[in-house]
C-alpha cells in the first residue's frame, strides 16, 4: 500500500485516541486529502459516519499492525539509545515502513511485550504477545513501582499526558535519561537524584518507566 494512504489510515487511529492538532502535524505532512479516502472506502477500510470519515473493523485491523510496528520501533530506538538525541519519532517511522510481522514479533519478545510506546500510547497486542504471554519474559523497562528499595535505575520514559506533572517532574530533575536511586517504596517513593531526596506519590511513580543499572554506571 502506498505510504501516503498508510498515513491516512494512521491519522484516523490517532484521532480516534484522542490526538489533539498539533499532535497530528507530522501525519499531516503528506498532505492527505479527500480523494484518499474515498480510494480506502472502496477498498473497505474506511466508511463516512455524520459527515466524518471513521475506520471500519478490516481498516482497524490493518492499520493496527503498522501502529504496532510504530511503538516498538519506538521503543527499540529508545533502548538502543537510552533516550538520547538520536532517538526521533521520524527515524522509528521510517523503521516501521521496513518490520515485517516476523521481526515485529521478534522484537516485541525482547523488549518484553511493552504495552505501551515511549509517549504512553497503548501498542495493539501481536500474535507472540497471546500466544507466548506478556507475562513469560521481564520488560527492560519497567515502571518505577516494580523497583526494590536500594536499587539503582536510569529513567527512560515518562507516560503521562498531563503537563502540570511533567513540568512538576521537571523542576525537580526527573526527565528522561537521568540516573536515580529508589530509597523507600512505602508510603511515598522517595529517590535520590544528585545527592537531593525526592518523595513521589505511587500514582506518579506508575508512570515513570526506568531500567536498572549498576551503581557506578
């Protein structure tokens, strides 16, 4: 399917999940415009409901593959780089046009069936995840409440939507790619980060994804 179209059929799934304008600027790149979709009507996967056209279950289903191809290379990219500036959403876009299933598949097992990509948005669920079970290999990164007290972690995500929290997180030092200790897990998670105690509630703490590392990492 030409890239263009694939892009279309994104731009509906992320509408669906709630993207706001801006969101959809790097979607809206390709210039998609009426005469695509009325190409994807007739092939089944998109229908027009109260003036607005909508996925049907074949178009869900097909485009939910590429999303899940998105995600991980998301997350392959992040792991590879640890969050660092190599890291850009249109490098794993680009990545995903090349993932079969087979590889997706692959990956998928070694990043341990994320549920959801780097920016908390939920990775549609493959065959090796029903089949193998989420729960059978331990994810690289993992929220910080899986964490034991005493350990020592490197933040590699934050999911969350809401910006007066990130900005919180932010003001404190807690963003991508810094380096923290887990001191206490009960009844607030308290960390170290440069020496400076932190307390933060679990609900916070659910949301930050870390992978451990040595001390003297």
């Amino acid at each position: 399917m030409e890239r263009k179209v694939e892009e279309a059929l994104k731009l509906l799934w992320f509408r669906e999940e709630g993207w706001d304008e801006e969101e959809l600027i790097p979607v809206k790149k390709y210039e998609i415009d009426e005469k695509n979709y009325i190409e994807l009507e007739r092939e089944g996967f998109v229908e027009k409901k109260n003036g607005k056209w909508c996925l049907t279950s074949k178009g869900r289903h097909f485009v939910s593959e590429i999303i899940r191809r998105l995600r991980l290379a998301e997350w392959l990219f992040l792991e590879l780089f640890e969050g660092e500036k190599f890291f850009s959403n249109e490098a794993a876009c680009q990545l995903e046009h090349i993932l079969n299933e087979e590889v997706s598949d692959k990956i998928c097992i070694l990043l341990g069936h994320p549920r959801f990509c780097p920016h908390g948005k939920p990775i549609p669920r493959g065959k090796c995840c029903v089949d193998k079970g989420i729960d059978v290999v331990k994810p690289i990164h993992v929220p910080l409440t899986y964490i034991t007290e005493g350990e020592y972690v490197k933040i590699i995500s934050i999911r969350s939507d809401d910006k007066r929290v990130l900005h919180k997180l932010a003001s404190f030092g807690i963003i991508s790619g810094v380096k923290i200790r887990v001191l206490k897990s009960r009844p607030l998670y308290l960390i170290e980060l440069d020496e400076t105690i932190i307390s933060i509630d679990r609900e916070i703490a659910e949301n930050i994804f870390v992978k451990t590392i040595r001390k003297d990492t």
